[in-house]
C-alpha cells in the first residue's frame, strides 16, 4: 500500500457507503441553509449550474528522524506522480504544499480534486493497477515504496471538502506560489446571509490585480463540521501586504459612505464565529497536476 493511497483505504474502513449517502445528505442540507452553493442563490441558468468538485486533503510531516535522506525526496515523488497521479482520470487536479508560515513546520499537505465521491474510491482502484504496471516486480514496487514512506512521519490526519462556487482559477505556472489558506468557522446560526459574501466576491475579491487564484470550500468529511475555508494564491509573500492593502482601497470605493461601509462588513461577518486561523504554504510546481 502507497503513502498516498492509505488515506484513502482509512476511509474506506471507516465509512460505510450508507452512512457516506446520510452523510452528504445532511452536509448538502446544510450548505443550503448557511453559505450555499444552490442554483437559486447563484442565478446561473440550468445549463450553467455549478457543480462542486470534491476535495481530499492530508495533511502529513516529514520524518524527524535525522538520519533521514531527504535529497532524492523530489526525485522519488516526481517519479510516482508521472507514472500514476498524472495518469490517472479521476484526479482532476492534485498538489503537494509545504510549510511556509505555519504552526507546524513539518506539515506538507497532499491535495487531490475528484469530481465526485464515488470517484474518490474508483481512483484508488486506478491507483493500484497503474502502480503495478509501473513497477511489475514485486521487489522493486515494495522498495520504492518503502523509500517513499520513509520519508513521512506514520501520524496523518484526512479531510474531506467540497468546493463552493466563489473561484478564480490560476492559470499554469512552472514556478512555486504561494497559497495563504484563511479557515473560518461559520457561525451556523441563520442569523448571516450568503448574499452578502456573494456580493463582497464580486465587488472586492475577483476585482483584485494582486491574486493569482481564489478558493473556497467548506467541511464534507472531518473533524471540524463548521470549517469553511478561502485560498488565495499569489506569486510571492510580499504580494499578500500588498493584497491587503488593495483590498482595504477596494471595500472604501465601494462603500464610500463609512456607516454604510461598517454595516455591510458587519452583516457580512455574522456567517462566521468571527474565530479564523492563517496558514501559508508553499507549492511544488513538479508536482501540480
């Protein structure tokens, strides 16, 4: 089994497909009723109804033990990624993310986007035969494997999210960004309005110069049920100050009146808790699918 795909089997042991049909259920019930990615609220004619995509997230640490050989560590995952992440139809898009400013400076994060659940476990199966034809020796599979692990503390952690209709692609760069994650926490309340948020989205968000991607997605599967989280993604540490401030410029040109201005951001601040946390982590561009 592949560090990869044993998030994956860890799942699947832990789930049944019963109660995965309750629970997104339930979870699509309850986007409906707070932020919402409905086809009502986003206006778009049926032909165009977004449809959310699927995310797995493990967040995994380097080995600490210092006898560990980290300089072919690149080589060796480039070498699993082109022969079975890149060939695989399922994956739609993948990414590994390393610590950048972050509590843990072990983290590294493996991201995949399936278009639907039932992919998510299809993919595995693909996993396994595209492992297989790529290393047909038994002995040669279970060493390069072996190898690979080693590189990773055995503690992991799985999340599964579903992306929200509030997104600005990135475009193809064969370069590192930068991908400063906000997790909020919604309030749940019915007391905020998803319009609001829409509305900022429109306004303030996808008006930036200094973004080279937006995302959002909230918790599908995991351990906090109120997480919803932004991704902003840029070319450098320094372009996150600067968003900021545009930003800031942004919402008063809009809002020129400031009673006006306050009452928006107020109301627009009653989805969340108010409680949020900051990561920033850095990507492997070898290694973006």
């Amino acid at each position: 089994m592949t560090f990869y795909t044993m998030n994956i089997y860890s799942l699947k042991n832990q789930l049944t497909m019963k109660t995965i049909s309750k629970l997104v259920l339930f979870v699509f019930m309850l986007c409906l009723c707070s932020i919402g990615v409905s086809q009502e609220e986003t206006d778009q004619p049926e032909a165009q109804a977004y449809e959310p995509v699927f995310i797995t997230m493990t967040i995994t640490h380097w080995n600490d033990d210092p006898n560990t050989d980290f300089s072919d560590w690149l080589d060796t995952e480039k070498k699993f990624f082109q022969n079975v992440t890149s060939k695989n139809e399922l994956i739609l898009s993948s990414g590994v993310y390393t610590h950048y400013f972050t509590p843990d400076n072990s983290e590294v994060l493996l991201v995949n986007v399936y278009k639907t659940w039932a992919d998510i476990e299809k993919s595995n199966e693909i996993n396994q035969k595209l492992i297989e034809e790529a290393w047909p020796n038994e002995d040669e599979r279970q060493a390069f494997f072996v190898k690979q692990e080693n590189y990773y503390s055995r503690d992991h952690s799985d999340e599964i999210y579903q992306s929200m209709n509030f997104m600005i692609p990135e475009s193809e760069t064969d370069k590192s960004r930068i991908y400063y994650m906000r997790s909020n926490n919604l309030a749940m309340d019915g007391e905020g309005s998803p319009e609001k948020f829409k509305e900022y989205f429109e306004k303030i968000t996808k008006k930036s110069q200094k973004l080279k991607g937006y995302y959002t997605h909230r918790h599908l599967w995991g351990s906090n049920s109120r997480e919803m989280s932004e991704v902003f993604v840029f070319d450098s540490l320094a372009d996150i100050e600067e968003f900021f401030e545009e930003e800031e410029g942004l919402v008063s040109s809009n809002w020129e009146d400031e009673k006006e201005r306050s009452t928006f951001i107020k109301d627009m601040g009653k989805l969340f808790t108010g409680k949020h946390a900051d990561y920033v982590y850095r990507s492997v561009p070898e290694l973006m699918k």
